[in-house]
C-alpha cells in the first residue's frame, strides 16, 4: 500500500474510514492510562504533525511503541477517523506501526524534544532540518524558489545559468575566492618569478563569481528578458548575521526598458512573490509569525499590496537632513545611505516600501547608466521596512562612447571587450536587478541570522558538513 | 504602447486588425522593387521571426530603414495583418519603424549572416544566443529547468540548495577545485613547514563540491522528499566532447524507498520531462531534427512512452559476453561498463532505455546499499539510445554498522561523522540519483558538443567572458 504524505491527510484529500498509510518520523508519543498510545508523526510535508491513537492490542506495544521516542522512523498503517480533540481535524487509528529507524541512546540525541538555541543547531546542521523551525524554512525557500521560477517562466523570461567560475571579474571590490588546481606546495613561477596561473586549470588566474549581470546582458541583448537564479560568492570577512560567503541570487534583465519599467518589474515580482507565500505558506508563516517575528504577516501584507513610494536620492537626502532624528552617520548629498537612513526612509517617513532612485554617479558601478545631469545614474535601490534594502537595479549604459569613458574612469581595461561588444551591435536601453534569496527568506520568516535560512551555511573560518 | 511578444503574435493572441507593436533585432532585411522592405524581426520569445512590411513612405525609409541590417535594434509599430505568403500566418504592416542601435561596421559584425561553424561560435559566446541555434538551444533549457523543478514541486520535494562549497570532501576521485583567498605570493606556513590552511578564509583546506548528494541526504532523513538543482564542479583534465569543468546537475533523493522505487522516478521523471519538452518546444525540437540531428524527436518520443526494460548488471554482462559484437573493451563480470557496452545494450539489444541494477560493490562508492548475495550493491544505470549513461543513481546504506565497515574499508575517516549520525537516528531506507543538466540539454537538441549547451562553458584551458 501506497503511502499518503501528512499534508495531504491533514488536507482532508482522503475521505474519513479509509485505511491509509503514512511513513514518517516521531516528534513525540504520550501514554495514556486507558491502553493506547499517541504519538505525533511529522514527514516534512506540511507544518503540523498527524496523531496517530495506537491501541496497546498491537503485536509490538510493548516491546516497541513504549520505546519509540522522538526521531525514531515509522510506518502506520491504519483508519482516517475525524479527530476528537482540539487541533487537527483528522487522525489515525493505527492497526499496525512499524518501527523502521531507532534512535540510538535517546538521551543523547542531539536535537531531543527541549527547545534549542539557533546558535547551537547550526552545529548540527544536519540534524536540524527535524526541527519545526527548519522544516518551516525549507517549505517557504520551497514555495519562493518554485515562485520566482514560474513568476519569470509565465512572463516569456529565459533563465540563464552564468558561469560561477570566471577569469574576467571586474566588478570591483577584489573580495574574490580563487579557484585554482595548483599544486601550493611547489607553485610554478614565470620567467620573472610571479606564480605562472598559465599553468592553473584554466589558463590563468579564476575566481569565484560576485554577480552574473555582465554575462547575462549578453543574453538579454539577444532573448529580450532573461534572468539569474544561482549562487554567488563574496570572500568578504564579515562575522555578521547579515553575511554569507556563498549564497543564491535572482537577477533579472529587461531589454528596451528604463528605470521605470525595472522599478515596476522589481514591485511587482516582490508583490507576486509576497502573495504566493502566503497563500501557500499559511501555516509556516502562521508559526514564524507567532514565534520568532511578530510584524512577520503584516509586513508581507504591505509588501504584497504593492504600497511603494518612488522617491529620487536627492529628495530622500533632503528628508534626511531635515528630520530631527539623529543618525550615527551623518547626511549629506553624495554619501551612500547606511541601514539606518534606508530604515528611517521606510519605517518612519513612509511606512511602507521604498523605491530609491538615481543616485550619485561617484558611489555607484561603471555600467550604470549616467543621467542627463551628468552628476547621478539611474541606479535604484528598493528599501522594505524591517530590513531595509532588499532589492539593487540599475538602467545600464548602453551607449558605447560613455560606457568607455565611464570605464577608462576606473581603470577597466580590455579584459571586458565582449562587455562593450553588445553595445556595439544593435544596442537597446535595458536595466535589471539583483535579489539576493536568502535575504528574501530572512525578510519572510523573520529569523534574524542569515546563516539559519540557508541549509549549510559558509561564513568566515567555517565550511562544515 | 506597450509592446507584444512575438511569440503572442505569432500564436494568434492578437485578433488581426488591431495596431501592435515589437521590439527586437533584425535577422535578415529585404527590399523589394515594388517600393518596400520586408524585415525578419526576431525577439527571443520564439523560434520564428516575425515579418514587418515596411512602406517606402516612412520618413526615415532611405536614410535609416535601407541601411538598418541584420543585428540591429528596433521598434515597429504596425497592423497586425494575415500574411500573404507561405510561412507565418500573420505579419506586421508598418506604421513606424524606429532603428534604437546600430551595428558598428556590418562588414565586421562577428556574426552577420552566413552560416557559422559551432566551434567559431564559442569564441563569440556572448553573441552566439542571437543566432537561431543558441536561441533554440536557451529555450529548451528554460523549458526543462522549468519542468524539472514544477515536477518536483507537485510532488511535494523540498528544493534544498546544498553548499558548493565544502572543506569535507569526501567522494574521492580528487580531481577538486581549491577555494582559497590565501596570498600565494605569501603563503602561511605551520611549524612543520606544511601550507597553513588554518589561515584561509574558512579556516581549513575547502573545495568546490562534486556532488550535494551527502548534504541532501540529511534533508532527505527529516522532509522525505527532497532535490538539489545546481552547479557541480570536475577539474577533471579531459578536453573532450562530453566533458565540462563546471556544470549543473539535477539529484532528488527520496526516503522509505528502495532501487526499484529510484528506477520508477527516474523513468516518470525523464517522460515527464521529455513529454513536456515535446508539448512546449515544438518548434525549437523541428529545427534541431532537422538541422543536427535527424533521430531527435523519434528518440525523445520513445523515452517519453516510457519503454524502459530494467535488467540486472549480471544480466547486462551475459548479453554483452555473448554477442558476436567486438568491443574495445572486452567485457566480464566486475568491470565497470564503457560507453560502446551501454550503447550497445540500450541500442542495439533492446531498442529502448535500458535501466541497469545492482552493480558490483567494488567499482562502486561507499554509500551504496550492499545487496544480500555481499557482492553487489544497489546501484543502477539509466541507458538512453543514442548517448548511453543519461542517470546514476543508487539505494543508499541505511545500516550504520554495514556503512562503517564500508568507509573504514576505503579509508573515510571520521569527516563524515554527520553523514552517520543520520543512520543512527531514525535511519530509514532511502535512494536517490543524478542527472546531469547539461547531458540532457545534449540528448535533447543533439547537440554533440557539450560546451554549445551551456552559456559560457569552462573547460581546461578555458574561462572567457
């Protein structure tokens, strides 16, 4: 007999007084005085766990179910009755349980029933997935993958997977993870005793990638919409709870569009993305909502009915200056905007999300586009209260001869000739932006830590499992 | 007005009539002697262009229309029109054509109309997606990356994204890329003189994975149904056909399941994806089987009726053994099978996809379930016509005393003490498989090059763009 996941049983998908089979783990089993047992099984489907009422008739009562505790593997095979008690509508009445998997000494299980500090499961990462909370991440990172897939997909956009290993970043920076096959323990030197990357795997010196944009414009100036959806990397040494080393990030890209049509895109994707998550998330937003973020639902709400408010960074510079709040860094025309004036903007001045837009060409990349005041780009930055920016985008250049000098400007040289090759050939107005997932899964969920909504995460000094 | 793909246009979405409006890049341009041209605008969106009739009246027909050539940008607004020729059933009669960017000296342009090798084409990898191949060859992507995860989404698997990153690298072959920030210039070293890889960014010597295998398996122990989608890594030194350095690859993993369980996803997933392939792509597949390869669409409908014949490894080397056929490599039992054997039995034997089980213990990894007769494990093959080897994928050890004697036996230490612990709490039998993305890519179009499915390929020697 086929078994029947726990979501579905709960769902009521099977009518009440057929026998059904779930196979599972237990999160926990009490004993009753009258001759049976129950015991909550969880299968990862669904938030909440299905009872089973086990009677003490069964052959392995004894000897078996009084010994299963939490974590052990079992299939019931038994009735869907309605439940009696309070909370889930549906039970079952087992007529046999099988205990597949043990724990081996219960006392020392790792994650044993007791509540754990966050802190402490990410060193057992690989057990925490048994958790309420975790399982709950993995459904919502679920549910947001499959949305930003089929939000792009039902639109006409292509996904593009970019190469996470390039010899050609330029994006700046220099925080950058090589790749290499060289033998460190006798490097090969050239002739003027530099280490010879000639020799390396791939010809010469390789890194890990910080963004797919610049490949992905090729594709963009070819297919029309395209997107991104795949790790990046920063070797940045940040022991912060905001830092991975490695994470995954949506980056979109739209032909004959301006900042306008890049700052609706990024309004409506977060909207839809908002909207799928709660109408299929109910119960694991339900969970972060009462017991790790209060605001949680109300937050996605505002977001999910698309309340932003455009303003230009002159503007918000200007109600920066002007409020009576003080910053920890100070306001002037021409400064990038810390968390702290991202969030006054969005929380305090607005209450809602904010849309940031053309800011100071000397604070920003090479391939933004330059606006006609020569002295600001058509960059933007989507702010949402309780983070602040969640979204980057620009309008890229797409004229050739500023796009040279913008690069001369920062010493880009000819390593992007393939980059300045598009605008060359039938060049169009086009923007994009980039979405990092795993802070729209911290912004969801509300979990503080950045490393507990990614399943392993890499941070300075620590690459475990 | 906002613009319609030509995808809707070309599917009749638009009633003729009405006033429309496209934005791409020009393929080919005509001029006829009846006083008008004839563009071929293509978009991205689908195989085919669109035609847009343009009428020598247009204020900028002689300076800017008789001049704009394949490659160029542009904005036509027109009446959708039934067409009179054979080909498309609709074209655009134009109203107003707008050149947005041109191509700098057409002569030059690297990819002007005539027919270019493939191999050419990978020097120009960012402008290759502009020809009617690379379109092709992105769309059938999108479809199946988009398939690959809906199929796994309404069957309830959780998408873990597994690290690619790993200082715990255990699957042997070493053939790893290293991570690395340290200053080779200026290499830390212990007292005992060895590299100090206690001084790198992650505090120990890490890799690029070759597989999220082991990491999804402890999402597998608490959610069921689990997959990973993304990039793996081989610095394997081999310059062939079928070969990259960095690829993505699809593995699901599934619990309270054994081989035979892994056999029917693997067969339901492949016809799911080819049906879906056939369904969507139907005229990006027509141009693949006629211009590369002529048995494509037959080969996928066969794989998409589902005639899989399992038969086992000792089976498969009987077959193999008793043929009048030569091979290369001459066949007994305890070999791993070659390509020409595979292609043999799938091709020549059978005639169909061949799913081959249980192969020996001793050519196969540590964490594959041994069989009762101690000689074999749970491992299987999945055999395509026409390409050989397209899934690898095996019941996993679920008893932790038979995995110990396993690792201890190939020398695994305790760096996969987290991979036990998941048989020591709550173990449960489990299976799973990998299928490269790529591969299929390759089986699916025809394309024989591996590197012309893949955006921007590396490979020894190569990471341009």
């Amino acid at each position: 007999m086929a078994a029947t996941s726990i979501k579905q049983l709960l769902a009521g998908s099977i009518a009440t007084g057929n026998t059904v089979r779930v196979q599972g783990w237990v999160r926990s089993r009490r004993d009753s005085k009258g001759g049976f047992s129950f015991m909550a099984i969880h299968d990862g489907s669904s938030f909440d766990a299905i009872q089973a009422v086990i009677p003490a008739e069964l052959d392995n009562y004894q000897d078996e179910i009084l010994q299963a505790g939490a974590g052990c593997s079992v299939k019931i095979t038994g009735e869907l009755v309605a439940s009696q008690g309070k909370g889930q509508a549906f039970e079952i009445q087992a007529q046999s349980v099988d205990v597949v998997g043990w724990v081996d000494d219960p006392e020392s299980y790792p994650i044993a029933k007791k509540r754990h500090s966050f802190e402490y499961l990410r060193t057992v990462a690989h057990l925490r997935p048994r958790t309420n909370t975790f399982g709950a991440i993995t459904r919502v990172r679920t549910v947001l993958a499959n949305a930003i897939h089929n939000y792009f997909f039902e639109r006409e956009f292509q996904w593009i997977n970019t190469p996470l290993i390039t010899a050609s970043d330029c994006e700046g920076a220099g925080e950058l993870f090589r790749v290499s096959t060289l033998d460190l323990t006798h490097l090969p030197r050239t002739e003027n005793d530099a280490i010879d990357f000639a020799q390396d795997f791939f010809g010469e010196e390789s890194f890990l990638t910080v963004s797919g944009q610049l490949n992905v414009e090729s594709y963009c100036m070819a297919l029309s919409k395209v997107y991104t959806f795949g790790p990046t990397f920063r070797a940045e040494n940040s022991n912060t709870s905001r830092h991975l080393a490695e994470f995954w990030m949506v980056e979109p890209e739209i032909a004959f569009a301006d900042l306008n049509d890049d700052a609706d895109l990024a309004e409506d994707f977060l909207s839809y993305l908002f909207n799928t998550v709660l109408e299929k998330c109910e119960d694991d937003l339900a969970f972060f909502n009462q017991f790790v973020d209060k605001t949680c639902l109300e937050r996605l709400q505002t977001v999910a009915d698309k309340n932003f408010v455009r303003m230009d960074y002159t503007e918000a510079v200007s109600i920066l200056e002007k409020t009576k709040k003080t910053f920890e860094y100070p306001v002037k025309w021409g400064i990038d905007l810390q968390s702290e004036h991202e969030r006054f903007l969005c929380e305090e001045h607005v209450g809602a999300p904010v849309v940031v837009m053309n800011y100071p060409k000397d604070i920003k990349a090479f391939y933004m586009r330059m606006n006609d005041d020569e002295k600001t780009v058509a960059a933007m930055d989507v702010l949402a209260p309780g983070i602040g920016e969640i979204i980057g985008g620009s309008q890229r250049e797409e004229r050739l001869d500023i796009l040279n000098a913008r690069m001369a400007e920062q010493g880009i040289g000819d390593e992007l000739w393939w980059y300045k090759d598009l605008r060359r050939y039938g060049t169009v107005p086009h923007a994009g932006f980039g979405l990092g997932f795993e802070r729209l899964i911290s912004y969801v969920t509300g979990m503080e830590n950045i490393r507990d909504v990614i399943p392993f995460p890499r941070t300075p000094g620590n690459a475990p499992f």
